[in-house]
C-alpha cells in the first residue's frame, strides 16, 4: 500500500493518524466490478492497477488517500476520528487515467469504531441521480412532503432503443436519490408522487438523460412534481 496524505496545518482539520498523533480508527475499503446484470468481473480492468481511496472529512477537513493495489480488492488504514465521505477511483499508475469511481459513501468513525465501506463498478452501466421538489399543480406554490404525505416518490427510466423501463423509489422527505444501475445509452426519465397504492398523485416533466458506463454517475437535477388537486 502506497499512502498519499493531503495535510492541512490546523490538526483538528487533518487525518491525525496519518500526519503523527492523535486517536484514530480503522477505515477497511473493498471494491469489485460488475455487469448491471449482476455478472461478477474477478479481475481489475487491464492496464488500471491502482485504487485510490479517497476519505474527505465532512467537518471542514482535508482529504486523505490512501493508494492499493487493484487486484488486492481490498486495503485499510487508519484515520482520525472524523465523519468521511468515502470513494474509491479506479486509475492507471500515477494516476495518470481513469476508469471509473465508485459512488460516495458515508463512513462515520468519531466513535471510534472501525468501519468498513464497501462497493461495486459496474462495468456497462451507471446511475442518475436527482433531486426532487412537490409543488400544487392549482396554485404552483411549494409543498412540504408532510403537506402532501406521498407513500413514496418514484423515478422512471426509460431506455430508449427498447422502450424498457425501470423504477426507483424513495422516501419524500430525502428530496434526493440515486438509482439502481442501469445500461449505458440515452433515457427518458420522469418523476412521480405514489399514494399508498401505488397511484400516481402528482407527476414531472420528463427529462433526457445519458447513463455512462464505468460506474458513471450523471446528475439529473431537480424535478418538480405538480401535485393533483392542490
């Protein structure tokens, strides 16, 4: 394991176990690759050997990345105790090309507890990921989650060369949301407020949107859901 350390001068903003001092807990990452149907991939792709993984303190710190080998599928190190958002970015030796990069996510050490993150690359596919807002369709004044008490918000891609389409669904009040993997190619994608039988209350404006495979994530933006009768 190679270690890259971006210290910043104030301790209390820095890893503390990787710049010399300071109480510390175990961060274990694990990375694999993947088809979008679920196949397995064992091997790193050819010439990408390295993964970086990226811990970026979210209290107002400095980032840390420690370098593995990519066939390891594995690496840990220490960190100071902090709350991170974590990634990890398949690259070539150096850095120098890169192949994908894992989503972020949440790894919360403060307590002291070592925790482990872990994530796959899908090879021929990607995620959108948005944001949502409700509005009254009469009035088009904004609208609380509470206001409208919807069972769920769901995201509908439709893949454009089959007419296949695919659902996501999330509570409201995250107001964000990524999918599930999905192909590479261009979609269609709309947004959706559901009762608790899965009707449809209040629905958005379709938008079109391009998955990127290697992991990619593409950022729809917000939609704006018109809630029926309000």
């Amino acid at each position: 394991m190679r270690k890259l350390v971006l210290c910043v001068s104030t301790l209390a903003l820095a890893s503390l176990a990787a710049c010399g001092g300071g109480d510390a807990a175990l961060i274990t990452a694990n990375w694999s690759f993947s088809t979008v149907a679920g196949a397995n991939i064992p091997v790193c792709p050819p010439t990408f050997t390295t993964a970086e993984v990226h811990a970026q303190s979210v209290t107002g710190g400095g980032e840390v990345i420690d370098l593995y080998t990519c066939d390891d599928f594995t690496g840990t190190s220490a960190y100071a105790l902090d709350d991170y958002d974590v990634f990890i970015a398949i690259t070539t030796e150096g850095g120098g090309g890169l192949y994908g990069e894992t989503l972020t996510g949440a790894v919360d050490i403060s307590d002291g507890v070592d925790k482990t993150y872990t994530a796959q690359l899908l090879d021929d596919g990607g995620y959108f990921s948005m944001d949502w807002q409700l509005k009254g369709a009469a009035t088009n004044a904004n609208l609380d989650c509470s206001q409208v008490n919807p069972d769920s918000i769901e995201i509908q891609s439709t893949f454009n060369t089959d007419t296949s389409l695919k659902t996501d669904k999330f509570d409201c009040v995250d107001l964000h949301g990524t999918t599930a993997g999905l192909l590479a190619g261009d979609y269609m994608i709309s947004a959706q407020a559901l009762n608790a039988s899965d009707a449809a209350i209040g629905t958005s404006a379709d938008k079109a949107g391009t998955i990127q495979d290697h992991n990619g994530e593409t950022d729809l933006g917000l939609f704006v859901i018109s809630i029926d009768g309000m």
